[in-house]
C-alpha cells in the first residue's frame, strides 16, 4: 500500500521503497571504517553508506548476469571468425561515434 501526500494524494513510495530496521553485527574494525566514512562526509549515515554499498552490489551482479547472457549467446552464435582491418576500422567508428553522442548512447544494444 502506497504512502500519500494527503493534500494531493499522490503516492510518495511504494511498499518497495519504504525502509525497514535491519540490525547487523560488525567487527570493531569495520564499525571504525563505516564511521570515519561517515565523519569525513562522504555518506550522511552508516545507513546511507550500506544502502549505497548494497545498491553498488546489486548493480555489480545485474552487470554480471548481463555480461553471461552475453558470453553464451556468442558461445551458441558458432565458431569465431577472424577479424579483418576492415573489421577492426568498423568498431573503432562505431565506439568513437557512441563517445561522441555522450553517455546516454552508452548501454543501449545496437548501435
């Protein structure tokens, strides 16, 4: 059920994005590093700073499963050819015109 702003009842969050208290156990030293990370202001919280750090881990593992798909599709695609100048000319104008467009060409397939 989502939070509303009761004046114009629109939803804030839904149930995925609320928080929830989880309670972890660290050792003395990694409490220390997540603190000073902290008090040197890079996160505002030792909240902030696992949720980042969950979030980063996440997206590593979605890149991970992204990165097998693709090894597997080119594994079930044949046998490798060999690449020719040409070849290789080709992919350096396509990468050199996917840098100049900027970032938000970047992670599209295609191209």
């Amino acid at each position: 059920m989502p939070i509303f702003d009761i004046r114009a009842r629109v939803p804030l969050m839904d149930s995925a994005e609320r928080t929830t208290t989880m309670n972890i156990s660290l050792p003395a030293v990694l409490r220390d590093f997540v603190a000073e990370r902290v008090a040197g202001g890079a996160y505002s919280s030792a909240s902030e700073y696992v949720r980042e750090l969950i979030r980063a881990d996440r997206q590593r593992q979605q890149g991970q499963a992204r990165l097998e798909e693709l090894l597997v599709e080119g594994i079930a695609s044949g046998p490798a050819a060999d690449w020719t100048d040409e070849d290789w000319t080709a992919l350096r104008a396509r990468v050199a015109g996917r840098v100049a467009e900027g970032p938000s060409s970047r992670g599209t397939q295609g191209g």
